[in-house]
C-alpha cells in the first residue's frame, strides 16, 4: 500500500511537468485555433536554456532564478515564431498551419544540434532538494513533493488569470469570438502574439522543471509530443482543469504501468485517450466544437476536371518514359523510382480523403505500415507464398481501416485527426512491443518476392503496374457519383444530408477504400526492400504522408502525386548534407507563406495566368 | 385539398426556455403558406423540427400522414420533402449543374457506384431544371462564383430535383435585392400552381408575403398567434399588436 502511494506521488510530480506543457497547448489552442506541433520543440528549448543557465547562474537562487528565465526566453522565442510564422497564416486552413508548426519542429531540432550537439544533458539537482523524504517507509525524491506543491499554486495562478483578469477576460472572449473581438478595438494580433508567447513559456517552464528528475536531449519535443496531445485531447481542448486532470491521469498511469504491465506502456495512454474519446468525443472537459472555421487561401476550389488533350499526352508520355526507363537506367535510380511510386500511391491514398473528402488524418501510416506487416506475418510466420501474403496487405488494411473508421468517423477536425493519430500509435505500440510476434524492432527480414520477381526489373513493372493503377483507380473514383457525394459531404455537409446523402456512411467507405489503397502501397513497399520495422508506423510516418499531399497542394487532383515525387527527390538530395532538417524545415515554412496552393496549384495558376483563360477574365 | 403536413403540439426547449410552444398547423395539398413573426419568435427552430434537423421536445411532425418527427434529415427528404435554407449551403467547388446533378445521383439512388463519370450522368434533366429557374445559361459556371441572387435560385432547382410534394423555404429572398425577390416568389408561386407543389416559407418582407401566401401564419415568442388568409392576419388584433405596437398592419392602401 506504501508502495502504491509512493508511486502515486511520482506519478503527480511527472504530472507536474506534463500539466505545464499541456495547459500551454490548450491555451494556444483555444485562443489561436493553432494546433502547435512544435510545442514539444519549445519544452525541448526550455530543457536545454535551463540546463545552460543552470551551469551558469549558481545556488538557490541561479536554479530557481533559471527556471524563471528559461520561461521568458522561451516565451520570447514563442512570439519571434509566431510573428514570423503563423501571422501570415491564421486565415488558411487548419491543414496548413499544422505543417507549417512541423516545419517549425525540424528548423529547431538543427538549430538545437548546432548550438547543444548531439550528446545528452543530465540535469543538475536542486540544490537543498537531493535526498529523499521517507512516506509512509517508501523513499520519495524531495524535488517530487516539492513540485507537487507547486502545481496546483501555478493551476491556481492561471486560472485566476483567465478567469479574473481583464486579459484573461479578453483571451476567453477571443476563444469564443475572434472576430467579435477584433472589431471591439482589441489588436488581435497581438493577443495572439502574447497568448502564444505564453503558451510558449509554460511549456519552457515544463522543460527547466523537470530537469532533476530528466535531463535534456533532442528526442525530448518528439517524445513528448504524444503525451502531450492525449492530455489535451482528453481533458478538452482549450480547458485548463480539464488538461491537470488527465495530466495526473495519464502520468499515474504510466507510472503504474511501467511497475505492473512494462509490455504495454506504450499502448495504455492511447487506448486511455481512445475510450474517452468513444465515451466523450469532446474530452472530459471539453465542449463541443462550433463548426470548425475554415478559411480559404487564394481562389476557391475549382471545379474538377478530366485532364484535356494535352494533359492526357503528358500523362501517357509520362507512362512510357517509366516504361521505357529500364533500358537506360541503372538499378538505383529504378529502386529510386519504385520508391516514389509507393510513396505516391501511400499520398494519393491520404490525398483522395483529405482533398475530397476533408479528413484529416493523422494516422494514415498505421495502413500503410499495417498493409506492410500483415503481409510480412504471413510470409515470417508461414511461410505463405508472396503472391497470397501480397493480397493479405490491402485486405489487411482495408480491414483495419474499416475498424479505426468506425470510431473515429463520428469525429471532425482536430478530434478527428486526433484520435486517427491515437489508433495508429496503438498499432505501432503492437507492432513494437509484442516482440513474440512481430519481434518488436528487430523487424521482420527476409520478406522477398518470388522468384520471377526478384529481379530489380520485373519488380519494377509490378511496382508500376499496381502502383500507378492504384493511382488511376482513386483518379477515377474522384471523378465518380460517389467521389463527388464524398466532396459534396465536404463542401456543405449540411446540404448534403438534406439532398439523401449518408455523408458519414460515405466518409466512412472513403476511409476504408483510402486503407486498402495505403495497404497496397505497403505491401509493394515491404517486397521491395524484404523487410519491414515499426518505424514505418510512426507518427513521422504519417506526417511524411500529410506534408507531402500539402507540398503538391490539397486543392489539386495530382498534388498528392507530384507532392510524392518532389520530396522522395529532395530527401534523396538533402539527407546528404549535415543539417537537412533545417533545410526542409525551411523549404516546407516557406512553402506555406508564399505558396499555400502547393506545387501544382501555384503551377496551376501560373498556367491560366499566361494562357489569360480566367474565368473572371471571361465576364 | 388533402393535408400534406401536418403538425401537432409542436415544443422545444432550451434549459427550460420554450423557443416554440405547442405550435399546431397544417399545409394543404398545392398550397402556398407562409411562417412570420418578428426575430426570436421560434420560426427557424420550427423549421429545422420540421425537416429533422432540430428534435421537437415534444409534439409531432406528419408528411402525408406519416409520422416523421425526429427522423433524419436525409430520410425526410427520401420521403418527399425538399427544403433550401437561409444561407445557402450548396457545393463551391462543383459548377452549377453539377450541384443538381449531385442532387438527381441521390434521387437515382446512385451515391455508391465508381465506375461512370459524375459529370455525364443526368445531364440533360439537370439541364432541365435550370431551365425552370433561368439558370440555364450560367450552367457550366462554377458555384463559387455566382452572384447571391442565382445561388438562390439555383438552389431552388436542387430542391426541386426530386419532384417533391412539399418544399420548405427558409427565408428564400434574405439577402437580395428588391426585383430580385419579387422575381423569385413569382417563380414559386408558379411552381406551385403549375406542379401542385405545396411550399412552406418563412419571410421578412412583408411586401413577399402578402403578395404571394395563400395563407400566412404568425409566430410570436413560440407560439402561434394567427393562421388565416392575408385579410384575416391583417384584421388580427394580436397581431397588429406585436408587430406595430397596435397601429394598422399593411395597408392594401400603402401601394398607392
């Protein structure tokens, strides 16, 4: 029972920290609307400034007066990237300042490697606070009560300043109603600014605090990150008790997890997360979301159209050329090429329900990784013949899809994608910790195809001919009464029931069709390179997918495709140098700044604007 | 004239404030009725009871004779209902015929087949039904463009798609200009006549209404203070009373 106890308090002084972190997202959330993925790199910042000016400043008052600072500066860098990055941005879609925050991630995980280096910070201890006290016989760290001390003051100060305030009035009011407040003389850019600023300090605070207890190193934003968003997705997106509430929730688990259940640690938090969400589709405390705002970027979509003569041409001399590569092409620019089909097709498939039918996914890689494994089992396990385990891949996936839809159909927006993203972390938790079957990250090797296809060519003209068909078959059903019902389901959900369409029914067939097709793309994926590992199911995995549908623009029928195509090309470029990361981070920031239409839309546009055929040209 | 709508005792609530109380009406077979009342008086939130995308706290909706309280929207349509709303809620990025075109895919029963292209598929009837609202030159524009006024109408075209026996219009001429609306009622009133369509639909315009209704219902504060011809609205002492503070009411004589 002692023992319990003492578990519970570490479990609430881990809280502390995740509380912090937490309530900084919701706060940004619930103002800005933004969901920041980056908030982890801020909590990441605060670890690494803290321990900096830990070394620096000495004593009681440097360890303390280091947290203090370390909260500032961070804040300080919170409103430098918001002004930069997001201020440009706030009327987009919400699609676009997600990848506009993951750009943000990459930029300072560089910049965290070049200023810090790679190796790992131990925290220093608090200085008065290194023993333990002893609770009930049970050693418990010092540091741990005294934290748990501290939070419910820093709850307290919050809320009051949320709540009793006249800025706190003004933040509630612009959760509420931006625009209400806008034109009540409130520079909402500058609210928006200090709110994130804010956000952007709690979550450095989060960072120096738990320092004794952690330490600093560049996985910190990554690991984190999910944690963080099943607290806020649990508690209620924008509540600040909500968000202390599954804090001590999630960390009380963990703790007892890693003590009673050590195989599924990583499972328990999302499985949490997925049955408030079943039970509460809003969290614990959250309220429903007033039809989420979607603003628009540029023209409005235009209607879709068939490709016309000259496009079917490019189109058909694009498939000889693939056609016709092997007999010039050397073997790694064919493996180069079976690369970017899969990856095509695993994007198209992402594309055709996020551009038709406005699902966000974040989880879109549990298909692609599930099509993957499921075939890799079969062939592992027995010995199946790779042309039947080959067919297990999509079924697989559609299946999965059919099982992850149904629960998450139900959501929209962010719910939606946040629950896509809690489902596919259970898969990779199953396929990472269940090492009996799936040998965890060992991986599954020796997956190869049959003999007549083992040849680098033969599996090229089979990448091709599934691959791009897979990609013509989703073209096609774009085009189709039921691409079209899935659109409509998007445009004005509203009209839509009221004309007899089922618009969750429809969504939820896209979702699996988009499944089987992910699933496809795997099974092609884990025959070419003869093994498959959990990495393939990762959140990364996933975000890969989304900016890439992003990069070639969601508004186009082929961005997912081309988006494929440019980023498989410029991954194999920039890997090479030192700090891609921050490279990419750029490119996919700017991007979002100055062309939010993507790769083909801008081109797209750039293409009317020269043949002059406007239609507002026309009147 | 059979009754095609029949509503009964209709209520809801909020945490205890009754927006509608206890609303009883009908609309006969062909007829042309119109729902006023000052803002807040429940028309809206009886609108959306009626067509199923609000649920009554208590009383009953019957279309033809059958109950249809509480079902859903897209059921109520299968039924026969059609209905356009206040902000109209068609698809930006689809072109105008397309946007009936989707509506006749439904009415077809066609939602779920993937192999003929979408924009092939009715596209003579859809040509059809612009025709009946004008629309038909602006066919291949896209939706995302067109002027407010034609998005109504066009909206009109989709509600009639699948020939129904009764067509709810919430406020079919917020928004446009003078002409325009008198131009839109006209429309209507000669669907009605021509089809045998009965229309329900609520109005600000106090000019829309008397010139076009048949007969004109009044909701105030949730409940239902009037129900007759123009001239019996127009004699109703309640009535005067809520909307000029016991004055005269639309004079005939205030066209001259």
């Amino acid at each position: 029972m002692a023992f319990l106890f003492a578990q519970f308090l570490t479990g609430l002084a881990n809280a502390s920290s995740l509380f912090l972190v937490a309530s900084g997202l919701s706060l940004i959330f619930g103002v800005t609307r933004i969901v920041n993925f980056a908030h982890g790199s801020f909590y990441m910042l605060g670890a690494f400034i803290g321990v900096t000016l830990m070394e620096l400043l000495p004593g009681h008052v440097g360890f303390w007066g280091a947290i203090l600072l370390t909260g500032l500066a961070v804040g300080a860098i919170g409103a430098f990237v918001e002004m930069v990055v997001l201020r440009p941005i706030y009327r987009a879609p919400e699609l676009f300042q997600l990848v506009a925050t993951f750009g943000v991630i990459l930029v300072i995980q560089d910049l965290a490697l070049m200023i810090w280096g790679a190796e790992d910070r131990l925290g220093p201890r608090a200085p008065g606070l290194r023993g333990v006290w002893r609770i009930f016989g049970e050693p418990v760290p010092k540091y741990d009560i005294v934290i748990i001390a501290i939070t419910p003051f820093i709850l307290f100060a919050l809320w009051y300043l949320i709540t009793r305030t006249r800025v706190g009035v003004l933040v509630r009011a612009a959760t509420q109603d931006r625009e209400m407040v806008g034109a009540l003389g409130v520079n909402q850019a500058w609210l928006f600014t200090g709110v994130f600023a804010l956000g952007s300090a709690l979550a450095g605070w989060g960072g120096a605090l738990q320092l004794p207890k952690g330490g600093a190193d560049l996985l910190m934003d990554f690991n984190i990150i999910g944690a963080v968003f099943v607290v806020v997705v649990i508690g209620g997106m924008g509540s600040l008790p909500g968000a202390f509430i599954a804090a001590v929730l999630i960390s009380v688990l963990n703790v007892l997890g890693v003590t009673y259940l050590p195989q599924s640690t990583l499972v328990l938090m999302f499985v949490v997360m997925a049955v408030v969400l079943i039970i509460r589709p809003y969290g614990l405390l959250g309220r429903e979301e007033v039809a989420g705002e979607h603003g628009q970027v540029g023209a409005p979509e235009t209607p879709i159209r068939p490709y016309g003569t000259t496009g079917q041409m490019l189109v058909i001399a694009l498939l000889a050329l693939l056609a016709a590569l092997p007999l010039f092409a050397d073997r790694f620019l064919l493996i180069l090429m079976i690369d970017m089909v899969v990856f095509a097709l695993f994007a198209a498939s992402l594309h055709f329900i996020l551009g038709s039918g406005g699902l966000v996914s974040f989880g879109h890689a549990a298909f692609f990784g599930g099509g993957a494994y499921a075939a890799a089992l079969l062939v592992f396990h027995t010995d199946t013949p790779m042309e039947l385990a080959f067919l297990f891949a999509p079924l697989a996936a559609g299946l999965l899809a059919l099982g992850i839809g149904w629960f998450c159909i139900r959501l929209t927006g962010v719910y939606f994608a946040m629950l896509t993203l809690a489902f596919s972390q259970l898969v990779w938790s199953l396929a990472f910790q269940w090492r009996e079957v799936t040998r965890g990250d060992d991986g599954l090797v020796n997956i190869w195809p049959s003999p007549w296809l083992s040849g680098t060519v033969p599996y090229y003209y089979f990448t091709l001919a599934l691959g791009i068909g897979g990609i013509l078959v989703l073209r096609h059903i774009i085009h189709s009464p039921f691409g079209y019902a899935l659109r409509a389901g998007r445009d004005s959900p509203r009209q839509a029931e009221a004309m007899g369409i089922d618009v969750k029914r429809i969504q939820f067939a896209a979702f699996a069709l988009a499944g089987v097709m992910a699933g496809l793309a795997g099974g092609i994926f884990v025959f070419s390179k003869g093994s498959v590992f959990p990495t393939e199911l990762e959140i990364a995995a996933s975000f890969d997918a989304l900016i890439v549908v992003f990069l070639g623009g969601v508004k186009t029928l082929a961005g997912g495709v081309v988006g494929a195509g440019f980023m498989t090309v410029a991954e194999d470029w920039l890997t090479r140098l030192e700090y891609w990361r921050l490279v990419l981070g750029l490119v996919i920031i700017a991007v979002v700044i100055i062309a939010p239409e993507g790769i083909v839309g801008s081109l797209r546009r750039l293409w009317t604007r020269l043949r002059g055929t406007d239609e507002e040209a026309l009147q | 004239m059979t009754e095609i709508l029949r509503v009964e005792n209709l209520k809801k609530s909020y945490d205890g404030f009754l927006a509608v109380n206890g609303v009883s009406f009908a609309v006969k077979q062909g007829e042309l009725k119109a729902l006023i009342g000052p803002n807040g008086a429940g028309k809206s939130t009886c609108f959306n009871m009626l067509m199923g995308q609000l649920k009554p706290t208590a009383g009953e909706v019957f279309f033809d004779g059958a109950r249809i309280t509480g079902k859903r929207p897209r059921e109520i349509w299968r039924m026969g209902v059609g209905r356009t709303f206040q902000i109209t809620g068609t698809y930006q990025s689809m072109t105008v015929i397309e946007n009936v075109q989707m509506a006749l895919i439904s009415h077809h029963r066609r939602l779920y087949s993937v192999l003929p292209r979408a924009w092939k598929l009715y596209r003579e009837e859809a040509f059809e039904f612009l025709k009946t609202v004008s629309m038909q030159d602006q066919a291949d524009r896209p939706c995302s463009i067109l002027a407010y006024g034609d998005l109504k109408r066009l909206e009109l075209a989709i509600a009639l798609t699948h020939r129904p026996r009764l067509l709810l219009m919430d406020e079919p001429t917020a928004g446009m200009a003078p002409t325009a609306r008198v131009e839109l009622m006209q429309l209507v009133a000669d669907i009605v006549s021509e089809q045998g369509v009965s229309v329900l639909f609520t109005e600000h315009d106090m000019d829309v209404v008397f010139a076009h209704a048949h007969h004109i219902m009044v909701l105030n504060r949730g409940e239902l203070i009037a129900d007759g011809s123009a001239a019996e609205v127009r004699a109703n002492p309640q009535v005067q009373e809520v909307y000029l503070g016991g004055g005269t009411l639309f004079k005939e004589a205030s066209h001259a």
